[in-house]
C-alpha cells in the first residue's frame, strides 16, 4: 500500500526473452533499480567496482539477489553491501543454486541451510524465512539421496532466504563490514590465482571420465 525502491543485484539479462524481476514487479508501486558489474539489457547501474553498490546507504527498501551468488568470489562482501544499502527493517530476497552443474566464468559456490545462516550472522541480519532444495534422505537414514536428483528431485536446486535488516546495528559491525569491502574491491576477483596445471595423466583422466557411459 505504499512506493518501495528495490534494488536488483545481478539483474543483467544474459539471455534474450528471460523474464526479470523488472517484469516481476510490473504492476506494483515501486521503482526499480537493476545493478551488476557488466552493462547490458535490464542494468540501471554499472558497478565500476565488484563489491560497491553506487547507491547511498540505508536507502533501498528491499534488495532482491537471484543466481548471482554463485558467481561471486567473496559472497560475504557482497552480502555486506547489500545490508548497508537496505533501509532499517528493509528485505533481501536472496535466490542461489543449492545444487546443479558449473556454468559461467565463476562459479564458486552452492548454498544450504546453514549458509543462509552464516551470511545473516556475518551481517548482523535477521533470517526471517529459509527454503532449501536438498534430496531427500535415504530410508530409514538421516544420510541425503543424492542419486535420487532427475529420478525423485529435479537437477537443478535453489536455496531461498529472506533476511530482514534490524532496526539498529552496531557501530563496530558497520566499521568492520566497511573495511572488508573495500578489502574484496582491492583483491577483485580470482586473477592473481591461476589454475595449477595439469599433469598428462590427470588430463587423460578427466576426460575418460568425462565420456558418457555406454548404455547395452
């Protein structure tokens, strides 16, 4: 019953005809902000720096985050930018895979439960709602079935989180997110690492297993 401004983190549209949460939130009373470090279709803002949203603090009422924490190298700094833009009692919608293949330049991470837990401790963040895709649990055990993906469950899972952000923060956790930050802009990304090389025999490895498997 009133105007929102959201904030859409990673909201460049790599493909053609994909829908967007612009297109989600048509209709609504709010207005709407597409960020990301790559300009292009559904991007309002590009970010000069990985872990800078160039938008003030506290004023975004909700922020809405959906496959793109995956691609992040240093999540917790992102997520550290996100609570200081959010408003005192605003939301995060968080969306990332919990399983499913690598795709993309990076891709770094998948997310469970207790990692929706780690990013709303790590931010000083209340987890208000968590859905998890997991497979299920083998009979009569607490051990997961993951051979049950494509016969039980789907392939690909998300991990769902709705984090709230409180009233008052502390000023130590604001000073210490602040210096983080500015430390993930200065590493960047996953450059000054290179891939340790391969040996013939790991190579011949990896792709045997790699080839698919005959079926008689």
């Amino acid at each position: 019953d009133r105007h929102y401004r959201v904030l859409d983190l990673g909201a460049r549209q790599v493909v053609a005809g994909h829908a967007t949460h612009r297109t989600l939130l048509d209709g609504y009373d709010c207005e709407y902000l597409g960020a990301d470090v790559v300009a292009g279709p559904n991007v309002d803002i590009v970010m000069s720096k990985p872990y800078r949203i160039p938008v003030k603090s506290n004023s975004m009422d909700v922020v809405m985050t959906a496959q793109a924490f995956e691609h992040i190298p240093f999540p917790w700094a992102s997520f550290l930018e996100i609570s200081r833009v959010v408003k005192p009692g605003g939301f995060v919608f968080l969306i990332a895979p919990s399983r499913g293949h690598r795709h993309g330049t990076y891709d770094c991470w998948r997310y469970y439960p207790d990692s929706l837990r780690a990013l709303a401790a790590f931010a000083h963040m209340e987890l208000l709602e968590m859905f998890v895709d997991l497979p299920p649990r083998r009979e009569g055990s607490k051990a997961l079935d993951y051979s049950a993906i494509d016969g039980q469950c789907s392939y690909w899972g998300d991990a769902v989180g709705v984090f709230r952000k409180p009233v008052r923060r502390s000023l130590r956790a604001r000073a210490m997110g602040e210096a983080l930050v500015r430390y993930a802009n200065h590493v960047g990304g996953l450059d000054s690492v290179p891939r340790p090389s391969m040996s013939r025999r790991q190579r011949r490895r990896r792709q045997e297993a790699a080839r698919p498997t005959k079926v008689s």
